[in-house]
C-alpha cells in the first residue's frame, strides 16, 4: 500500500485551509469510496474485468479500511463500479476524520452558524505528518510537467479531475487554465507511471482506476458559494 492513504490526501486536499469544502458533498464522498477501490487496485488486490470489480487476491493490506472494503467486496458478487462507489460511499468521510483528528492531522471546530458548506475543519502544523503539503507539492510538479507522477500522485490527480476539484494550489488566469488542461491530461493517460527508472505502466490497475473516474463523473454536482 502507498504511503498515506489516497482517500486522507484527496480529504485534505477538499478543503481549503479554513476547513471550507472546495468541492460538493456528494463528489467528496464517492472520490474517497473511489479513493479506498483505487488503492487496493494499485495494491493488485482487486481488478476491472467485464464491467465489474472482481477480487484478484483475498489477502489483507494491512491497511484497516481498504481490507474491510475488500473483505465486503470478496463477501458478495461482482457488482459495477458505480455500484460499489454508491454502495461505500456513506460513512467513509466521518471515518477519516475521525482518523485525521486523532493523529493531530486536522482539529474538529464548529463551521459558522447557517453555513451549509462548512463541514467543522481546521487545520492545524502537523510537522513531518504533512500530508496536505506533500500532496500538493507532488500535484504541483505533476502539473507543472517538471516530472512523471508516480502512480500515487497519477491516480490523486484522476480523483481530483473526477471530483470537480480545482487544482489545490494557489494559481490564477491562465496558468490556472493550463493548470487544469494537464490536470486533465494526467486523469485520461492511458496508464500510469512510475517515477523511477525502469517502471513500466500497469495496465490492469490504470483501467480500474479510468472505470472509477468515470463512475464518479455523472454524479458530481459541482460545490456552490
């Protein structure tokens, strides 16, 4: 498994440094049942074969949310992605949190009375635990086309896309137009890179996550205010 979990950076990175929500609530929570689907498809644990997800290994992550998602998928039949997004959907956001709070990642504070979007975050230093630096440093030179992602850095930027999500950094006119275009360009590769000499696109885990983005698409109402 990666190193922080997709859904936790693709969480952090929904919201800006005021706890705001950049993106809807609706496209919050199918990107991170899309995140948890997405890394147990880098992990080699599940597959997209015949319009469905299917288990290609049982054997646990060690990761305690991916495995008990994998553990539901291995219990029933093959079902579509969106199938699955709609099914995990509920109750991952509140899980995450929970998380992030206890590791002092983000503190829980009330939004302003009457203010629907706000969702009670605020961030807080987290020193080495960063994760909301690292994930935008890692989507900034990915944008910037400086360097091939990674497949972890490839697969946040799909997610990202799929969500409605703007680019998570500080850009404006037409770098923030250029911004978005590779964004863009990042979620429809044909497969995904490795960063390091000798890596080789993965096929079977770029079509699970392309059938994934796809699957959060037609949901997604864009975040209003």
């Amino acid at each position: 498994m990666t190193g922080a979990a997709l859904a936790e950076e693709l969480l952090l990175l929904a919201h800006d440094d005021s706890g705001r929500p950049t993106v809807s609530r609706d496209g919050l929570d199918l990107g991170l049942a899309a995140a948890v689907l997405a890394e147990l498809a880098l992990a080699d644990r599940i597959a997209y074969a015949d319009g469905a997800l299917q288990v290609v290994d049982p054997s646990a992550t060690g990761a305690p949310v991916p495995d008990a998602v994998l553990d539901r998928l291995r219990a029933d039949t093959a079902h579509s992605p969106e199938s699955w997004l709609q099914r995990l959907r509920t109750r991952l956001r509140d899980r995450f949190l929970a998380e992030l709070i206890v590791r002092g990642v983000i503190r829980e504070e009330p939004g302003p009375v009457g203010d629907e979007q706000s969702s009670g975050l605020g961030f807080v230093p987290v020193g080495v635990e960063n994760a909301p630096t690292d994930a935008r440093n890692r989507l900034a030179a990915a944008l910037a086309g400086a360097e091939l992602p990674d497949e972890q850095t490839a697969v946040l930027a799909t997610l990202v896309a799929a969500v409605g999500m703007a680019p998570p950094l500080p850009l404006s006119g037409a770098s923030a137009a250029a911004a978005g275009e590779r964004l863009t360009a990042i979620a429809e590769s044909p497969g995904l890179l490795g960063g390091l000499p000798g890596d080789v696109v993965r096929p079977q885990p770029a079509r699970t996550v392309a059938a994934l983005g796809l699957a959060i698409l037609p949901n997604v109402v864009p975040a209003t205010g």
